[in-house]
C-alpha cells in the first residue's frame, strides 16, 4: 500500500494539471479579495444613513463553489487522464489489486483537495477580514476561533467534492462526462431543486454538498440573515449530527460503488 501511495502521489504531483488547478485556486482567492476591496470603496463613499443597510458576502463561502469545482475536476482527471493515455494498464500491471489502487489514488488526491480547500478559505477569511478591518460589516465581525469549525467543514467540503469527482470519473472513464458530472452535480441539481413544491425544494437542498457544512457547524444561528432561497440556501433543516452523516454519504457511497465498477470493468 505505501508503493501504491507513493506511485499516485508522484503522478498527481508531477502532472501540469494539478498544477493548473491549484492555480485557479489561488486566483478565487484574489477575486474574493477584490471583491471585498471594491465593496469597502462603496462602504467608505456611503453617507452614514445607508451605511447601516450595507452587506457584504462572506467570500470564503461564496468563493467556495468555484474551489470545489477545480478540485472535483482534478478528481475526475485523476483517473480519466489514464484511461484516456492507456496507463490505466500499466498502473494495473504495477499493482494488481484494483481495490488498492483506487485506495492510493482517493488519498493522494484527498490530500491535495484537502489541503488546497482548507489554505483557499483560510486565506480568503483573513484577507477579507482584513480589508473590511473595524468597519461595521454583518457576517464580518466574529473572531477567527468562533468560526474556525465552519472554515474546517468548508475546507474539509472541497476534499469530498474532489472525491465525488474521482467516483464520476470511474464511473464515466471520460473527462468530459465526468466534469459534466461534477458540473451538474455542484450547480444544476441544486438550482433545479428549488423549483420543487414546498416542503420538498427546502428538504432537498438541505442535503447538497454546499449546504452541509454550515448546518453541521451551526453557524446558521449567528448569521444576521438566512438565505431561504437559491441553489445555497440556508435553511437549518438537518441537526449538525444528520448532515455530518450526509457529508460521509457523499464520501463513502460514490467511492464504493466506483469501486464495484472499478474491479468488474476491463480496463
């Protein structure tokens, strides 16, 4: 096994897309940034009437979609760009144990993602916090310990999503059936769940990926407003308990069922 994770460590590392990725990473830092600087040029124009009704984003949440994506593509090129190039066989060859190989694969990419998500939004909290600096800005002023669980769910978010992409990519065998996959899975499906009929769209929505971190962190109770509707509503419908266990859902049952297909299929 310690072959098997030294061998898809060398290659995640070693491949320019990886490098690319992470690179995307880093610019929706710099945009989360720019966003909140430009925002606080508005605040500071304000007159201090309408100042009070002023609201900014918190970038670290609304960044986060375009980091998972990057890293769930980087999950669905993990194992496409194999089968793609034909060393899928070769990876076979080295290590027999298809079970193991998907192991190694899922970890080295795990790590990546988790370490990529977790610096993404850290760094995209401290440096919007320190733009908007004393200004009285909702959202903006709780200490970093008082939000620290929500930054870890949301980083720990980004490394599920890369898993979910590594399972599309078994699934598929194809990079762009595969991101089409992650695509539709990240923006698609949850903006057409909100046109379902009440209770059904809330319910729904409560279980997407993006929804789940806030709820198991319960951060929903400090936040100045709710946002009850759109794709990343926030609406407290599952107990921190039930969306820790549909955030291991979203780990444990595309993985097992990439890895069924992964031992049945010919490579």
């Amino acid at each position: 096994m310690i072959a098997s994770l030294s061998s898809e460590w060398l290659k995640i590392r070693s491949v320019r897309s990886t490098y690319v990725v992470l690179a995307v990473v880093a610019l929706a830092v710099v945009i989360g940034a720019l966003f909140v600087w430009q925002g606080m040029a508005v605040f500071d124009g304000l007159p201090p009437e309408r100042r009070e009704n002023f609201r900014v984003i918190p970038m670290e949440e609304y960044m986060l979609p375009m980091v998972q994506l990057a890293l769930g593509v980087l999950g669905v090129l993990a194992i496409t760009s194999e089968y793609a190039h034909g060393t899928v066989r070769s990876s076979l060859v080295a290590v027999p144990a298809r079970g193991t190989l998907l192991a190694a694969k899922a970890a080295a990419v795990a790590a990546v993602a988790l370490a990529a998500g977790q610096a993404a939004v850290f760094a995209t909290f401290l440096v919007t916090r320190a733009l908007v600096g004393d200004r009285p800005i909702p959202d903006h002023g709780a200490p970093v310990a008082q939000q620290a669980p929500q930054l870890l769910l949301l980083g720990l978010s980004v490394a599920v999503f890369a898993m979910v992409g590594l399972a599309l990519g078994v699934a598929t065998r194809s990079t762009a059936g595969g991101i089409v996959s992650v695509v539709a899975l990240l923006f698609v499906i949850p903006a057409a769940i909100t046109y379902l009929p009440a209770p059904w769209g809330t319910r729904l929505s409560a279980v997407m990926l993006p929804n789940l971190p806030d709820q198991i962190a319960g951060a929903l109770g400090w936040r100045s407003e709710e946002v009850v509707v759109g794709p990343w509503a926030r609406v407290p419908v599952l107990s921190p308990a039930w969306a820790a266990v549909a955030l291991a859902a979203y780990i444990v049952v595309p993985l097992a069922a990439a890895a069924v297909l992964f031992r049945r299929r010919d490579a």
